[in-house]
C-alpha cells in the first residue's frame, strides 16, 4: 500500500519518529509501535491482508474508516481507497492516532 498522511505530525513522527508540535508528543515506545504498524500496513498487499493479525484487532468505524491497535491505548485511524479498476494499488490515508480509552 501506499500511505498518505492527512496530517503532517502523522508522517513527522514516522520519518523522523518524533514530532516538533508539542501538542502531538508520544511517549517512545507508542511511536515505535506506530512506525510498525505503518510499516505493516505499507506491507499489505490487500485489505485482506491485515485480516489475519489478531494483535492488530482491526475494525471496521463508520464513514469508511478504519482502526488498528498501536497498543492497548492508542489506535491508528485511517481509510483506504482505490485507484483504478485493479485493486491492486491501495492508497491508505492515515487519519490519526487516537487514545482509545478516553
């Protein structure tokens, strides 16, 4: 998959894995676990693919999108969508990260 980024912090904290707005600071080890899992996404071939890693508990929200476990806190928002009539580039727009417990 291709990934997008809808918000900038989203991708500074990937590539640089941390984030110069303080408002967007997480403790090293959840950005660690990010950066995995965007890592896992950009793996995927297919949506289906994500389907079989229970420790991602992926969901399915409303208004299209989606969420994958970080950690037992933190969830990854982001939604998918199709360029062409293959289904074979999929465009993942991460959304946000967002404590799930609050």
């Amino acid at each position: 998959m291709i990934i997008e980024y809808e918000k900038d912090y989203l991708e500074e904290l990937y590539t640089d894995g941390r984030c110069s707005n303080k408002k967007y600071r997480f403790q090293k080890q959840v950005v660690a676990k990010y950066q995995k899992r965007i890592d896992t996404l950009m793996a995927a071939t297919r949506i289906e693919d994500l389907f079989v890693f229970n420790s991602l508990n992926f969901e399915s929200l409303d208004n299209g999108y989606y969420s994958i476990r970080i950690d037992y806190h933190y969830r990854l928002v982001f939604k998918i969508r199709q360029e062409g009539e293959e289904p074979v580039i999929t465009i993942c727009i991460v959304s946000d990260i967002t404590n799930h417990y609050q």
